[in-house]
C-alpha cells in the first residue's frame, strides 16, 4: 500500500539534480532553450515535500550530478558532439552545480553522481540498505531522465519505487507526462505529493512536534 511505501521507518526521499544548471534562469537548461520556468513552478511543492518528510522523521538524500570532464566518457561526449551540447554543466564548485532553493541540512547526506542514474554511485545503495531503507520517493530533475534513470535501476535492484509527479519536471513537458506514463506502467507508483503528505500526517509514525516554519 502506500502507507507501507512512504512510511518513514524504512522510506527515503531523493531530491534529484535540483540544481541551478537544471533550474534556475541562466543555467545550462536554460542556456540550451529547456523550459526551465515549467520546471521552476514545481519547486514549492517539492520544498514542502523535504520539509514535510523531514518532520515525519524520513530520512532525505539529496542527489547532485558532477560532470568535469574528467567524469565524462568517450560514449558521453560523443553523445554531447552528436547533439551539439558542448558548453559544460554541473562542474565542481560552479553556481551550476549548486542545489537550487531547496538544499540539504548538515546531517543530511549527499551522493554525487556522474551519470543519469545515481545507483551508477554505489554509495548510494549502500547507504540505504545501513538505513534499513527499503522504498523510495524520488522527486527532482529530469523526470525523463535522471529521475526515471535513477528509478529504474532502483526497481531492478529490488527497492519500491514511487515518483512524486508534482515535485518532478523535464525539459520538455511532453517527455515529463510520458515518463509518467512509462514508470507507472513499468516500475512503481506514480502519486501527488498531497497524497503522500496525507499518509504522513495520519501516520503514528510521525515526528510528535509541531510543524516548524520555513525560513527563506
């Protein structure tokens, strides 16, 4: 069931590639005419969602992609010359790279990738499995892409998988709904991230303290 998907006792929300050069205006999206304004509208619900699952006491990982070249392989940069992407994105210690308005606690963790999917980092699933992590609740950056990527490899390696559509966009709004349609008929539950907030806020499960007030 759902409840048993989003419980916090062995779920863990990824905040995938939630970063300026995937979000903000002037980032590498943006730079190569991505819709990063239909991507920007789904960031409030995507905090509420990290604020809300770090009251229920979940546990949140953020995921940052990190392409320096020297990440890059031969197949990865054929595929950037083919399409004609070669400005670089995402490079190590860059304004790109930065997480975009929603950015991690000191004692959450963060998993770099290099690739689409982050399981291709094996910290990350070693990371869940000492956490006793079980589910998922992936949200972020494309959901075409780095998101479905990251689900899929999840799945296969035995974690259920569910995106939260509201909290996940892709360059091209079509490719986002078909990848909707594609995981929920292949890999795991597709939700809203109310449905989500609503198990959480019913659950005995829940962190017993009052809701704490953003700050910007």
């Amino acid at each position: 069931t759902l409840e048993q998907k989003v419980s916090p006792a062995h779920a863990a929300l990824l905040v995938i590639d939630v970063q300026n050069d995937f979000v903000a205006d002037g980032g590498f999206f943006d730079q190569v005419g991505a819709d990063v304004k239909t991507i920007q509208k789904v960031i409030p619900a995507l905090a509420e969602l990290v604020d809300r699952a770090r009251e229920a006491g979940g546990l949140v990982v953020f995921i940052q992609a990190i392409y320096d070249r020297q990440y890059l392989s031969a197949p990865m940069r054929e595929r950037d010359l083919r399409v004609g992407r070669r400005m670089p994105r995402c490079l190590t210690g860059s304004w790109g790279a930065d997480f975009h308005v929603i950015a991690p606690r000191p004692n959450e963790p963060v998993v770099i990738k290099h690739r689409y999917s982050a399981f291709t980092n094996p910290e990350l699933d070693d990371l869940l499995k000492r956490r006793g992590i079980r589910s998922l609740l992936l949200a972020g950056v494309a959901t075409d892409t780095c998101v479905e990527s990251t689900g899929r490899d999840a799945y296969f390696i035995d974690y259920y998988v569910t995106l939260v559509a509201d909290c996940c966009a892709g360059a091209i709004e079509r490719d986002h709904r078909v990848a909707l349609e594609r995981f929920e008929r292949d890999y795991g539950t597709v939700v809203n991230s109310a449905d989500v907030i609503e198990v959480w806020e019913r659950s005995d499960t829940r962190a017993m303290r009052p809701r704490a007030a953003r700050t910007s």
